[in-house]
C-alpha cells in the first residue's frame, strides 16, 4: 500500500502533463521509499524501470539493452545497444512524439562501472534528448555521490536536470497512517523505535502490543528487522567492525569525540573519518547548540536512525542472547526497564516536528526561522543548562522543555525554564512545555492567565 509522498507524487505528476522533457533526479537514503515512490508514479503510464547492480560496464549495458527492449517488445528487430549513446539516442527517437519514462534506479553504479556516462548523457540531453518528450529519472542511494557527481557545479550533467528531490524519511505526522488501530502514544513509541524508514514501520502490525512487535519483529533473529542495520552497512562500507564499534557507542550515550573514542577503542583520526561517512550516510548526525558557530567545540554526535538508534542500543550488545532464542529474557532485563528512557530522547525530535508543523500552519505568537537545541555554561550558577527547545524568531524567542514522564508537569519545571531565560538576549520569550502525561492544575492555571506560556500534550499530535 502507498503511503504518503502526494507532495513528490504531485509534483512529478504536473512535470510529466509538461510533455516536455524532464531529467529528475530523486535521491536519499536506502530503505527511505524511493523506488515505491517512482513506482507509484509510473503506474499506468507507459515507461521503463531499470535497476542497476553492482556489476561490469558490459553487464550492465546489456542488462539495461534487455530491460528496454522486453519492455517494448522488439526483441525481433533489436538484440542489444552497442554503446549507451546509441541506447539514449534510440530512447529520445522513441520519445520523440510520445510521452515515455526512462527511470534508471541506482545510477551510482553505472556511473562507477561505466566512467563516462555522465559526459555521454550531457551530450545526448544538449543534442538530442531535450527536444523529446521523455522523462528521464535517475535514482541514486549514495546521498553524497549524488549531490556531487550528478547535481555538484563540477559534473557534467550539471544544469541538465530539470528536478530533483531528496527523499527525507516520514516524519511522526506522516507515519500515523501505518497504526490506524493504535492510539497516539503506541503511534509514537513505534515511531521512536522504528523511525521514518516506510519499509520498517510496515514491520510492525498495529494488532499487536509494542512489546509483542519488538519481540516478534526484531528480537526474533528469523525476522526481517533482526539483521537489517548489519546488513544495511555491508551494503555501504568495506569495514562495517569499525562502524558497528561506533555506532554502538554513540547509542549507548556517548556524544563527544572524546568519549565515542575511549568506548570504540578506535583512535581519534580514524573515528573522525569514520563519523563523517556515518554523517553521509544519514545514520548520524553532529549536533550544535543553535545560533553555535560551526567550529564551536560543544558539538555533540547522536544517531539520526532511531531504528539504528534501538537496534545498537538493545539488539547488538545482545546477540548472543537472541542467537539462543532467549527473547524473553534480554527483553525484561535488558529492554523493558529502559523504555522509558529511551522513549524521552526520541521525544524531543517530534516535539521539534511538532512546533515546526505550527510554525508552518501560522498557530504560534509570532513565526520563527530557526529551531533546534541549546546547551552551555550558566555563568551565574557555575553549571551546565540545557534547553530542549530553543527557536528564534525576529519577534522573539521560544524556550521549551518536553517530557516524557508517567506524571503530570507542575510549576517547578516551568519555574526552571523561567530560570533559564537569563541565559538569553531577546525582548520577548515564549515558554513551551510537551507533556506526556498532561499538566497541574496549577500550571493550567497559570498558563490560562498568561499569554507567554504553551503547553502541549499527546492529543496536540493528532491529525
């Protein structure tokens, strides 16, 4: 079932009612939906989906020549192309008066088996391709290799594109379709657990607890979840030993170069290299108190994946646990008694969703342009503060906390938040508080009468 991505599909729709040529290039993550996404839009519209492997420069010409011609079934007059110029100048002659799809899924492969073809696509789209109406997609996972060898100002296919689109994965908001029978706290806690990837939140079955999913659909080392980040790295880097040390460290609460090098035992030039393919690859991501210089030194590593994030944290450390099948045990004294933990850290990033989300629907005192996290040195107390939601518009600032606890929100975290305020210089300040479990009634009663304070709650993440 197709779920969400109507903004991408419509937009590649009104591209394609153009009948003009088109050269999309659709990029992001593995696993992030790409190919259901292309696969949705060429439903009923006549085209061809090549996708590539890893592989010789002649393997893949042929297996590209096969594909095209099966799919236009001139077998009988065409065996094969001699050269990729010949098989694209074939394809614009093809489109030359009708609308066709050209979608070539993994590119990067090509691009790296086949030296030139960049140059040779420059050349057939300035000569031939642009006067077509085909509508040529190249698809690419390697997010890096794409923005610099297909869209950077330095490749050769620089300019020809028409499109592109970076697929994110879903934010909480659109992963609520997938747990229709779950209410909105079991929406959240499996999207803290499986994040945004749509072929992992289609893992889960909503007829079920999460504690019947995580055991059923990760724990269980038959299921398709229970490899899945292992086998992810193998597919992306040649010494996965080295990033699993990593990864594992900064999931087990190491963020600071410093301490992700004393618990992976890999040494700090090598760790630093290796964090910045993590970065690549949209596993993790460095993090920086906003308004903070780049080159500012309280950077701060965390896993971008909350998949990756779970699965290093409970999964990996347990294997041999599970390998013996002893699911029920890493479960109760490894999973259980940390959920709630685990569960607060991931709260934060959709409560960021959350208020981006207000932000864009005008509900909020006044707009923002930037929003993220804050932490540094309180001069006044001689101690480290931390903001969980810091944004800044030109009217003024937000200050947030979000909590993810079994009680209600009272006066005293507001109270701290107020504290906090100090720290910043700005006119007006609007305090914000996320609660799972509701507030006082005497900050409901404070917030009543004051217009600087937002309390949100679960009910507030309903669509």
């Amino acid at each position: 079932m197709f779920f969400g991505r109507e903004t991408e599909l419509r937009e590649l729709n009104d591209l394609y009612e153009t009948d003009s040529f088109q050269c999309v290039i659709i990029y992001g993550r593995r696993r992030v939906g790409k190919t259901t996404l292309i696969t949705e839009f060429m439903r009923d519209k006549p085209g061809v989906f090549y996708v590539a492997q890893e592989n010789t420069p002649q393997i893949l010409l042929q297996d590209f020549s096969d594909k095209v011609i099966h799919t236009l079934g001139i077998e009988d007059f065409q065996s094969s192309f001699d050269n990729w110029e010949k098989a694209f100048l074939f394809l614009g002659k093809h489109a030359q008066e009708k609308r066709f799809i050209v979608a070539i899924d993994e590119f990067p492969y090509i691009a790296r088996a086949e030296r030139e073809i960049k140059s040779i696509l420059q050349n057939a789209i300035d000569h031939s391709l642009k006067d077509t109406k085909l509508f040529l997609i190249l698809c690419g996972s390697q997010v890096s290799f794409m923005e610099r060898e297909v869209l950077g100002y330095n490749s050769p296919l620089y300019g020809r594109r028409t499109a592109q689109m970076r697929i994110e994965p879903f934010s909480f908001f659109e992963s609520q379709s997938f747990y229709p029978n779950y209410n909105i706290q079991q929406q959240l806690e499996a999207y803290f657990i499986l994040g945004g990837i749509p072929l992992y939140l289609d893992q889960f079955n909503d007829q079920l607890s999460i504690e019947e999913n995580i055991k059923k659909n990760i724990l269980k080392k038959y299921s398709y979840l229970y490899e899945e980040p292992k086998n992810l790295l193998k597919q992306e880097l040649r010494e996965p030993m080295n990033y699993n040390a990593i990864i594992e460290a900064i999931a087990r609460g190491a963020t600071n170069m410093g301490t992700i090098v004393s618990k992976s035992k890999i040494n700090s030039d090598q760790c630093s290299r290796y964090l910045n393919i993590l970065i690549e690859l949209l596993i993790v991501e460095k993090e920086l108190p906003l308004d903070e210089a780049p080159t500012s030194r309280k950077s701060i590593y965390k896993l971008k994946d909350f998949f990756f994030r779970f699965w290093y944290a409970y999964v990996f450390p347990n294997i041999s646990e599970l390998e013996a099948s002893n699911i029920e045990d890493v479960f109760e004294e490894e999973i259980k008694g940390d959920l709630s933990n685990y569960y607060g850290h991931c709260f934060e990033t959709v409560c960021h969703q959350h208020f981006r989300r207000e932000n864009n629907k005008r509900n909020l005192p006044f707009r923002f342009s930037k929003l993220g996290k804050w932490w540094g040195n309180n001069p006044l107390k001689k101690r480290q503060e931390e903001i969980d939601l810091y944004a800044i518009g030109k009217e003024g600032i937000y200050l947030g906390e979000c909590k993810w606890r079994n009680e209600l929100v009272g006066e005293s975290v507001f109270n701290t938040l107020v504290e906090r305020r100090q720290l910043f210089h700005a006119d007006k300040v609007i305090y914000v508080l996320y609660s799972k479990s509701g507030f006082t009634e005497s900050l409901l009663r404070l917030a009543s009468d004051r217009s600087d304070i937002l309390l949100y709650t679960l009910n507030d993440f309903k669509l």
